[in-house]
C-alpha cells in the first residue's frame, strides 16, 4: 500500500514529538514531495533548518517516514571542490533506503527520478558493525569493495550546485540510488595506501565523458568510510553488518540522460553498468 502524504495534524504530531515547528514543516514538504516528485523552491525552506544538527534531526525523520529499512549512507563533499561548491569544510552523509541499492547491470526509468546527476565511487560493505575504534587497516579487513555508479537526486528543482549544505544535509545528502557492481573483500588491495591508485572511466553511450581518481576521495576512499563510522558515532548510530556505503565521487557529476552508462574501473575492480529508459 503506498504511503500517505503528510498532513498538517501529521506535522502538529511531529512537532509535539520531535521536532520544532519548523523542522516538522520541512522534513513534511520534504516527505510529500519525495512521495510525489513535485519539486520544493530551496528559496521557500532556506530558513528552516541553518545549521548541521537541525538539518541531521530532519534527516532522520524523513528516514523514519519512508518506513523502508536503511541500507546503508552516501557520504558526499570528499573533494576540496565540492566541499567549496557548498561552502563546507567536512563530509556530510545522507540514510539510503536499502531498496535503493541496485547490483548492476540493472535498468531504472528516468521518469522515477527527479533531477539526477551520475557519479562513479567505491562502495564499501561491512562485514560486521564498525568502531570509531576501527583503525584504516581495520577497516581494510572488515569490509568489501565494490564499483559503483551513484545517482544524486534532489527534492529541491535547479538544486546542482547551488543548493545549502543545510537542504543537502536535510534531504538525506540528495540521495538517489547506488548501483554497485561485483563485490570483492577490501582486502584485495594489499595495503591501505593502494586504495589510492584506482582509476575510472565514465561513459556514455560509449563516449567517454570522464575520468577520475580515488585521490579525489579525501585522499583515500577508506578516509571517506572512516569518516562516517566517527560521524555516526557522534550521533550515537552505529555502521551495522551488512550495510553499504557510496563512499565519494571521483568525478564532477553530470546530469543522468536515457542511454547505457558504464563505469570501467582498474585494479580488477570491472564494470558496473546502468541502463536509462
């Protein structure tokens, strides 16, 4: 049974719950709108949530309304540029419904989606729930590795990049989907220092479009995983068995057309393939 939009004795609910009235405000229009793919004016909402502790709280109820198991975060800004580009100095992360994890080849219609961009990143799973304890070696030894496309999505319409961290934050980090390939133990790569060196190509229709490295990714993907595990920590949440995270994109985006996207990764990682209807 689909999901009902929020309604303002929904939002009073909220309010004498959670949430202050204006967080309940938003993580409603945040709700509706990610129900039925209206798209919010960020003009409107700016005022809402202006700092990363109400923007997480938001985040956090809009989790709980989708009433879908979490399979895992993205974590987004792990380059100098994008940090700039949403004038931050950290990551931040968003809760990705599991449902939203996709293995690859896979086929997804454009017209589910909003405002996709695609991006190309090292997915990382936890073979068993993660410490901020957890050194880079550990976590070197209790994850495996997969290629992945991710595909940014926005509630907010002309969103990239212009959109506050604080909307971004707010908006489950502008979640789409992950669409990862075939998964290997991390310990493929021999030493930390190894997840340094790996490179891909994204292509579309056959063209390639661009290309990147995992340097863009705090330095080192694994940066970016331990990154989260610390984060969740602070907010008393745990990186659990099995769940995923999109680590960090070694690319720019570009928006998502129709055609056939390829991610070609190196150091025996393959290819992850998406089709767009």
């Amino acid at each position: 049974m689909e999901a009902p939009l929020m309604t303002q004795n929904t939002t009073e609910t909220l309010t004498n719950t959670r949430l202050s009235e204006n967080e309940a405000e938003l993580t409603q229009a945040l709700y509706n709108s990610w129900r039925t793919q209206n798209p919010l004016n960020e003009d409107d909402w700016s005022n809402y949530a202006t700092d990363d502790e109400t923007a997480y709280r938001v985040q956090d109820e809009l989790t709980r309304l989708k009433n879908e198991p979490v399979g895992g975060y993205k974590v987004s800004l792990t380059s100098k540029q994008t940090q700039d580009m949403f004038d931050s100095d950290e990551p931040l992360y968003g809760a990705q419904l599991a449902s939203h994890f996709l293995h690859a080849p896979t086929t997804v219609n454009l017209s589910d989606l909003m405002e996709p961009l695609v991006e190309v990143e090292l997915c990382f799973r936890a073979k068993e729930d993660l410490s901020p304890d957890d050194t880079l070696e550990d976590l070197l030894n209790k994850t495996t590795v997969a290629p992945a496309l991710e595909v940014p999505d926005s509630r907010f319409k002309d969103w990239f990049p212009s959109l506050s961290k604080y909307m971004v934050m707010s908006d489950a980090a502008v979640g789409g989907l992950v669409v990862y390939g075939d998964e290997f133990d991390t310990k493929l790569f021999k030493t930390v220092d190894a997840l340094e060196n790996v490179n891909c190509t994204l292509l579309h229709d056959g063209e390639e479009l661009k290309s990147g490295k995992s340097t863009e990714v705090l330095g080192n993907p694994l940066k970016s995983l331990k990154w989260l595990v610390d984060k969740l920590a602070t907010q008393h949440k745990t990186l659990k068995k099995d769940q995923r995270v999109s680590s960090g994109t070694f690319v720019l985006p570009p928006s998502l057309t129709k055609g056939a996207w390829q991610a070609r990764f190196d150091n025996g990682l393959g290819n992850v393939d998406l089709d767009v209807k």
